[in-house]
C-alpha cells in the first residue's frame, strides 16, 4: 500500500511570523516570494503605462495624451518592465527558489547578500519610481544621448541613478548563483547531471556579470550632461550609431572594422573561455581559481602588461595612420573584414597565450593568460572609446579639443 508524504509541520512559510522575519530572512525561498511581489508591483506599473498608450491610440487623432506626455508613457512603460520586470523576473524568483533545490544545497552561496540584493533592488526601484512621478522620463528606455543630456526636460537623473543602482542587484546575484553551482553541489551532482535550468542560469550569471557593469558606467557619464560620451548634434558632424549603451564592452565599435568579429566571435571566446577554465586542469585543488600558486599570480601580471601594450599600442597606430581602407581606397571589404584591429588583437592574444603553454606546460595558465589579454584590452578600448572619442570616429584627448556645435 502506497504511503502518502507527510508535508513537514515546518516549513519556510509558517517557520517563523511577521513582517520582520520577512524583511530579514536569509532563507532563499522567502527570498524569492520578496521578489515575487516586487517585480509584480513593477510589472503593473509598466502594465498602466501600456494601458495609457494604447487608450492613447484608441482613435486615430490621439484624444487622450499630448505629445509630449506620450513620449514619457512610452519611455516609463520601457523603463518599468526592462530594468524592473525582464531582467530581474527569471533569474532572481525562479533562480533564487529553484537553484538550490535541484542542486541539493541549502541555500545560495551567500544567503545575506542574497537579501542585500533585493535590497538593492528595492532602493533602486524607489529612486525610479520618484524620477517618475516628479517629472516623468522622456528620452526612450536606452538612455540616448544627447536626447538623454543636451535636450532632456524630464527627471532623468534620478531614473539613472536608480537604475544604476538596481544593476548592482542582478550583478550580486548572478555572482551568487555562481559560487553555489560551482562549490555547494550535492555529492554526484557533476556538471553534465546538472539540470538545463541550473546551465541556463550559470550562462545567464556569466551575462549578467559581466554585462552590466558596461551599462552601469555608461548610464553613470550619462549622468553628466557633459560627459564625452554625448554626441553633438551637430549636421556637419555625423552621429556614430554605434556608441549605443547596449554594445557590451563597446565591442561593436571598438573592433571597428567587422560586426562579426566585435558582435559575435570575441565576445563568444571571451565566455567560453571563462566558463572553460574550471575544466581545463584535473589537478587537486584550485579549479577554477587564477591565483591559486606564486607561478598563476606571475602569469597574470605579465599578461597585463602585455595585453596593455599591445592594446594601447594598436590603437595608437591606428589612431595615427589609419587602417587598410585609408592605405588603400579601393580595396574589398572582405579584406577590411578579415585583416582588422581586432583580428590582430585575437591573433597577438592567442599566440601569446600558446608561449605561456609552451613556456609553461599549463594548459590552466595558458587559459588565465589568455582571458587576462582579452579582459584588460577591452577594459582599455571601452575607456578609451567613451572618454576619449568623439563625433565621426575622431579622437579628442582633451575635453577642450572638441568641436563647438
């Protein structure tokens, strides 16, 4: 005869009572209920901003809203349900409730910034919130400068700052779920056991770590209505498109010459070779660590160097000289493609990560080295590309050489 489960009289709903247990519970499931509600509640604020819009549209004339304020409905509806619904929704209910149980684990690797994050996701979502009832925000949910500095009347530095805030949420998680995935799985629970679920959230931590800092910085010099990174609405000087804060590490424009390398090729080895590390070595002990001996620390600090060198270097040279298209006008794009900056700096990196290898006998350090090159270029070319370049693809090293409007 079949003998039906108890449900244990305990559990994390009745475990303990009151809203102050709630608000400083470090257990993973009341964690994610937090979060349930909150991005809920954003959910129907982006949901009433929609509701507007489309009564808006009920007629052809638009009876319902001015310009104007369809403008800041449009944009606040983006804001809400970007920043406040998409983003966070997934990882930080379903991952935070979830992960755990199917990796046989407790709790997340760090039960209290688990709550300091939904935290942070509150104090942020809070900052928004006002930037929206107290002038309301009309520049489009990306942020666009200049609509976003030079000719903004609308709250957008409190919705920047929130929403710079926020992303400090999705980055302590994604960290989290990382740590738990790698060190608190259930004896027997090898990777290749593990559900699609947890892989989905381990490639969605990758992202989120590494993808939102580059947007926290640009929305902070976007905070500044003279940061370099405004373009000047100037006819004679054409705007660059591609200084858009959603190109990750400004590879799209930094890899300047080929969309396939800077959008898909080195942002997909760049990934893969950080996922791959913990796999590379079957040594005991330190798997997946850079400075697990003297020997790493050493590997690393010279691949710094070299990746600066290399970097500054190309892209002094190019500044200076140009590139293929200026030494030879007519020749074919599949050229320009193939034979850019980037190519080069993958080519330099890879062959520099194979002396390691060879130097080394380390397959662990030629995959540190590697990474290492990769990490401090882009570095460089995100903050060279936002500071210091100008309208029409030109370099302006100081403030005081950029053209007047």
């Amino acid at each position: 005869m079949a003998v039906t489960p108890k449900f244990p009289e305990k559990h994390y709903l009745n475990q303990t009572y009151g809203i102050r247990s709630w608000l400083l519970t470090t257990d993973h499931k009341r964690i994610a209920l937090l979060y349930l509600v909150s991005v809920t509640f954003f959910f129907f604020v982006g949901g009433f901003f929609a509701m507007m819009i489309r009564l808006h549209l009920l007629t052809p004339d638009g009876y319902l809203l001015s310009a104007d304020t369809y403008n800041k409905m449009f944009t606040m509806h983006g804001v809400a349900m970007i920043f406040f619904f998409l983003i966070p929704s997934i990882p930080a209910i379903f991952g935070n409730f979830l992960i755990p149980l199917m990796i046989g684990a407790k709790d997340l690797a760090f039960p209290k910034i688990n709550l300091l994050s939904w935290y942070i996701y509150i104090v942020g979502g809070s900052l928004t919130l006002y930037a929206m009832v107290t002038g309301g925000l009309d520049t489009g949910w990306t942020f666009y400068t200049p609509l976003s500095t030079v000719y903004s009347n609308s709250a957008v530095a409190p919705a920047v700052v929130g929403i710079f805030i926020t992303g400090f949420s999705s980055i302590l998680t994604g960290l989290n779920f990382l740590v738990t995935v790698h060190t608190m799985r259930a004896p027997g629970m090898t990777w290749f056991r593990l559900p699609l679920f947890v892989w989905a959230h381990y490639a969605t931590s990758v992202v989120m770590i590494l993808g939102t800092p580059v947007v926290a910085i640009t929305l902070a010099l976007a905070f500044y209505s003279d940061a370099p990174l405004k373009e000047l609405a100037n006819p004679a000087i054409p705007e660059n498109p591609a200084k858009a804060p959603w190109y990750f590490l400004g590879l799209q424009e930094l890899v300047s010459y080929s969309a396939f390398m800077g959008g898909l090729l080195i942002p997909v080895i760049v990934l893969v070779g950080l996922a791959l590390i913990p796999f590379l070595d079957r040594r005991a002990g330190g798997e997946g660590v850079w400075f697990g001996t003297k020997g790493e620390k050493g590997v690393f600090w010279q691949s710094l160097v070299f990746a600066i060198a290399i970097t500054v270097g190309i892209l002094a040279f190019t500044v200076n000289f140009g590139w293929l298209r200026s030494w030879f006008p007519k020749i074919h794009q599949l050229w320009i493609i193939a034979i850019n900056p980037g190519s080069l700096l993958v080519v330099v990196f890879a062959a520099w990560s194979l002396w390691v290898l060879r130097r080394r006998n380390s397959v662990r350090l030629a995959a540190v080295s590697l990474f290492t090159c990769f990490l401090v270029g882009f570095t460089l070319l995100t903050y060279f590309a936002t500071v210091h370049r100008g309208p029409n693809w030109h370099f302006y090293w100081w403030p005081s050489q950029w053209p007047l409007h």
